[in-house]
C-alpha cells in the first residue's frame, strides 16, 4: 500500500520555512471556511441531509476530532489501552453543567476548572491503573467509564438519569456570539482548539516526554533500564489525555445545553477508539483524518438511517482488513523498530 | 445500605449467585480461550452470546413450533426439545465464532500488525451483529416460550432449587469438567497448550496454527452458547443488546480469575456472579457494576495477573 504520510514528509522536507508557513496558514484558512461548505456549489455533496451541516461540524466532528487526538496520545504515542475516554469527557461536561446551573460561572471560567478537575481524575485513575499492563489496564479503563456513567445516572447533583437541562452558551468573546445561530462560531472555536492541541502534541514529541512515551510504547521493561520514570511519564500522558478530553467536555455541555448519562456511554468510548486506529494510530494527521471521517460518515448517509450504525461497523470491519495500520499510518522508521523489538 | 438482607437470604443469594456467576463463567471462556492462543480480546464474544440467546427462540418458536404462551411440555418430548435447543444454540455460536475469526482475525492475524487493528475489526463485527439484530427485531425484547415448568426440588434455607438453575449449575459444571479434560488430556488440547506458550515454537512442531484458532474459536462459541440456553431457560427474554452487559461481566470474570487461564474463568465467574448479587442486595442493584469494578481494581492491585493467572507478573503488550 501506499503511504501517503511518508510521501507528504518528503515533500515537506524539501520545502523552506516561508513555503511551510504559507502552506500552515493557507490549510488553516481553508478549514476554517469548511462551515460554508455546504452552501458552495462543488462542494455542497457535503451537505447532511438531517442535521445542518453547519451544527455536524461542531458536533460530532470538530468535537470526535479533538477528543481523537487526545486519545491518541494515551493510546497512540504512549501505546496504553484507554477503553474508558468518555469519562474525562462526561467529566469536563458535568463540571461545566453544575459550575454554571448552580454557581452561575459561564463557560470561560468553567474551562479551566473542568480541564483541572478531569486531569485530578486522570491521576485517580492512573496512580492505581497504570501500574497493569495491556488489557487489564483496558479493563480497569473500561471500568471506569462505566462508574463515572454509573455516579451520574444515579446521585441527585447531577439531575440522574434526567440529567442536567438550561446550561448556558458561552459569553460573546470579541462580538462572536455563541448561540444556536452560530454554530460557525462553535466551529471555529473547536478549530483553535484543535490547533492548540496539535501544536501541544507536536512540541511534547520533540521533546523529552515524547522520547519517554516513544520508549514505554516499543518496549516498558528497556524504557525503564534506561532510566525513564515510566510510571510518571505513564500518568503524564494519562493526565494531558484526561485534559483534552475534559476540555471537549465543557465546550460540549456549553453547546447543548442539555446533557444526560446516556450520552457517556461506553459507545463513545469504542467510537473514539475506533477513530484513532481507523485513520492511522500515533499520527496526528491520520487520527485527525480518521476522526472526521468516522464522525460525519453516520450523519451524511443518514437518509438509510435504520442502516447506518450498521453500515459503519461494515466500513470498520473492511477499512481494518484492507489496511490495518490506518489511513495514514504513523512514520516507517518508527515501525520498522517497533517489529524488531518482538 | 441494607445488611439485614445477607443474614436472612444468605443462601437464596448464594445460589443465584453461583447460577449466575456459571453463566459468567460459561461466556468468559469465550474470552480466556482466545486469549490465551492469540493473546486478544475477542470483543466480538457479547455478540455471539446474543445471536445464540436468538437461535433458541428461533429453534424453539419456528422449528419446534411452541407458541409463546404454550403449556409446558413433560417427558420426552421436552427432553428432546431442551437437547435440541441446547446443541443447536451451541453449534450456531460455534459456527459464528469460527466466522468472526475467519472475517475480523485471520487477515489481520498473516499480516502480523498491531493488536489494536484487529481490535476495532472485532468492534466493527460486534457493531455489526447487534444492529442487524436491532433491526430485525425492531429494537424490541423478545420473549421465550417457557418449555420447562418451573418446579422446584425443595428449599433449604431459604435457597429455591428450582429446575432451571439446579440444570444450569449441574450441566455448567460437566461442560467445565469436559473442557478440562479436554484440554489437558487429548491431543488437541496439547496443541492448543502449545500454541498459547510460544506460537513460534508450536508452528515449528508441526502444528497448524489455523486450526487450532479456528479450533479455540469453537470451543468459546461452544460454551458461549451453552450460555446462552440456560440465561433464556432462567430469564426467559432476550434484546439485541443483552450481550452488552453479560460481555462485559464475562471478561471482568476472565480478568479476575486471570485472563488465559481455563480454570481461572471458572472461579472468576463464580466469584463475580456472588458479589454482584450480594453487592446488589446490600447496595440496590444500581451500584452493582460499581462494586464489580472496584472489587476488580483491587484485586489486580494486590495481584496484577488475576487470582488465578500466571505467575508472570507482565502480558505480552
């Protein structure tokens, strides 16, 4: 097969720094007017038929997208199993929910405290957990996001199985109001956000914490001869993985207003999984591309609608056999020295 | 909190309990075998217990032609229609199992990629099985018809012997029993050891490597569907998403005991089917699979390979 990833670096490399920024820049813009898409004429085959365009965007794709990369740095860079992510997102979503119902905080206030708040959990989570390996970690995970499910559905601060209704929008920030009329707003808000988060993952791979990730994923027992602190650095992609998460929480209580137990269950986290590995697991770009695939895929062939869950675990089943390192799988040279590490 | 209820249904619990924690046990093998030969989860296990819990409504319904609320029936004829439904529920998930491991493993498995890959193709089965059936059956529960009336032996204690979970607790046992001959007795079952100590080594001996997949693959379906004849003799209804929830406590059971390990599942599932019973009498039934997992969390901590698992603290990643 061919990989596109490898003939995208080439290319990359060859150029200099203004061709890479114009080119940076230039995609950053096109993204960022995907929202009308659906209005211009080449490009209207997007449209969805039920949902707006516009709002699909948003939710699930902007939202899948980020929680995705996030995920992947658990799973992808440090190579831990998480089958329970929705947790940090049900997290950040309830923070966000009770903080501004009860205390009247609005969402630029809650964001900070959810992320924190969904980052302590991580460390809950992770002390205990991240001692496992493989799939007794992938237990425990799963575990987890079930129990977080569980609390919510059942103690009355989180309105039970009703869930919590009337949470506010975000306050208008340099006179983008964020309300019902403009999901374009929402969009590009997730965007930033989404760069934010690139930029983050970027700059931790170069640097000592992506090294460290980079060993425990190929071999935990030579990691930590070599004298990385594998627990501490386990957590540390737990706990940024638990942020973004809660992160896309707090936006996404914010966007609906309205949020229940059922919309944490374990699906979201298997979808999110599924993401990461169909467009090409530890690479940004293909975990980007696989995401927004995997997302919009369901609301576009919405018009067979009873099919459609049936359809995309069809699409999984065939995307896995046809090309099982994903989409865009991650760099040859790093998996060259994953095999001969066996 | 309500602890009154251990002391006067003490042994009510524990029966039901072990009943259930045997049918755990049952659908757990189909985890711990395929785990132990290719060191997978094989997600896709909920939905073969699904599909079989399906097959016996349809054995029962369409081949035995059983209306839904028909009289019980006696003697012979309900023998063989129990045999029937049990063997033909066994054989439909050992065939699907086969299936699943033909379309979500085997390429995946030549190519020798990353354990995830064949992860989300086993997602995609599972996604796959219990939407089909979610439309077929138009997301409603599916009653059985009750073949079986429900006498009981007596009661002890407390404890009711009725006939479904006196027949379920007996003939799991003998299905363990079997499969543990089986698998350290014949030569097949050598095989399989083989394969789950080195599959290198084993491939080098001479031993088809396929066929003792396909082979473990059965033997899970097998009992899988065992399973689910005596979860629809007892509860009598089925969804399309009743694997769901007895998946997920059938690999927590695997886990527990220590995933791999034949005898593990066994214990596993009977200690998982007891505490979820005591955790919801004491607790409601709403913080059972909370107490499950902290009870999970706790005992990796203490040991990480399972109360029952290797000795070798780390598993292959």
């Amino acid at each position: 097969m061919i990989n596109i990833r490898d003939k995208g670096a080439e290319v990359w490399d060859t150029w200099n720094r203004p061709k890479r920024v114009a080119f940076v820049l230039i995609s950053i813009f096109v993204a960022g007017l995907l929202p009308f898409a659906a209005n211009w004429g080449p490009t209207s085959f997007l449209n969805t038929p039920i949902t707006s365009f516009q709002n699909v965007l948003v939710y699930p794709v902007g939202m899948f997208i980020l929680m995705a990369l996030g995920l992947n740095i658990v799973v992808g860079k440090s190579g831990l199993l998480d089958l329970g992510y929705v947790a940090f997102f049900a997290i950040g979503a309830y923070s966000q929910a009770i903080l501004s119902t009860k205390f009247g905080m609005n969402t630029w206030e809650v964001l900070p405290i959810g992320i924190a708040i969904a980052m302590f959990s991580g460390v809950l989570l992770g002390l205990p957990a991240l001692r496992l390996r493989g799939d007794y970690l992938a237990i425990i995970t799963l575990g987890f996001g079930e129990i977080v499910r569980i609390i919510a559905l059942n103690s009355k601060e989180t309105g039970g199985p009703n869930g919590v209704a009337g949470i506010p929008n975000p306050p208008a920030v340099f006179g983008f109001k964020f309300d019902l009329m403009h999901p374009e707003h929402y969009f590009w808000l997730v965007l930033g956000m989404i760069l934010l988060v690139v930029w983050m993952i970027r700059r931790f791979t170069v640097r000592r914490p992506g090294r460290a990730w980079e060993a425990i994923r190929q071999d935990e027992d030579v990691a930590a001869l070599m004298g990385v602190n594998t627990l501490v650095y386990k957590l540390w992609s737990f706990v940024i993985g638990a942020a973004v998460g809660g992160a896309a929480g707090v936006l996404y209580a914010s966007k609906v207003m309205v949020i229940s137990p059922d919309m944490f269950k374990f699906d979201v986290s298997v979808l999110i999984l599924a993401c990461v590995v169909f467009g090409g697991i530890g690479n940004i770009w293909g975990v980007i591309l696989g995401a927004g695939i995997l997302a919009y895929l369901p609301d576009r062939i919405r018009f067979i609608s009873d099919a459609r869950q049936l359809i995309f675990g069809l699409v999984l089943i065939i995307m896995m056999n046809m090309r099982p390192d994903g989409l865009l799988p991650r760099k040859k040279r790093e998996k060259i020295s994953e095999k001969s590490s066996k | 909190m309500n602890f009154s209820v251990v002391t006067s249904q003490f042994w009510a619990l524990c029966l039901q309990g072990v009943a259930l924690g045997l049918i755990y046990s049952l659908i757990s093998l189909g985890y711990t075998m395929v785990y132990g030969v290719l060191r997978l989860i094989n997600f896709a296990n909920s939905e073969v217990f699904m599909v079989g819990t399906f097959s016996i409504l349809f054995i029962q319904v369409s081949i035995l032609r059983h209306p839904l609320n028909v009289e019980p029936i006696h003697g012979i004829q309900l023998i063989g229609a129990l045999l029937l439904s049990l063997v033909g529920a066994m054989l439909v998930c050992a065939l699907l199992a086969i299936l699943v491991e033909l379309v979500a493993y085997r390429r995946l498995r030549a190519h020798g990629t990353n354990r995830l890959a064949s992860l989300i193709s086993a997602i995609g089965t599972s996604i796959f099985l219990s939407e089909s059936f979610r439309i077929f059956t138009h997301s409603r529960p599916q009653t059985s018809p009750r073949l079986l009336e429900k006498w009981t032996f007596g009661e002890i204690a407390g404890a009711n012997f009725r006939i479904d979970t006196v027949m379920a607790i007996v003939a799991s046992i003998a299905i363990f029993f079997a499969l543990d001959q089986f698998v350290n007795r014949s030569r097949l079952g050598a095989a399989i050891r083989a394969v789950s100590m080195s599959e290198e080594n084993s491939r080098l001996m001479g031993i088809n490597l396929n066929r003792v997949v396909t082979l473990t693959f059965a033997i899970g379906g097998l009992t899988t569907g065992a399973a689910a004849f005596f979860y629809t003799t007892i509860y009598e209804n089925t969804q399309f998403n009743v694997g769901f929830n007895l998946g997920i406590a059938a690999f927590t059971a695997a886990v527990l005991g220590g995933i791999g390990n034949l005898r593990g599942a066994f214990y596993g599932g009977l200690a998982l089917g007891l505490l979820e019973q005591f955790a919801s009498a004491i607790l409601g039934s709403q913080w059972k699979a909370v107490t499950v997992f902290l009870v999970l969390v706790l005992v990796l901590l203490i040991k990480p390979s399972g109360i029952f698992g290797e000795a070798v603290q780390q598993t292959r990643t």
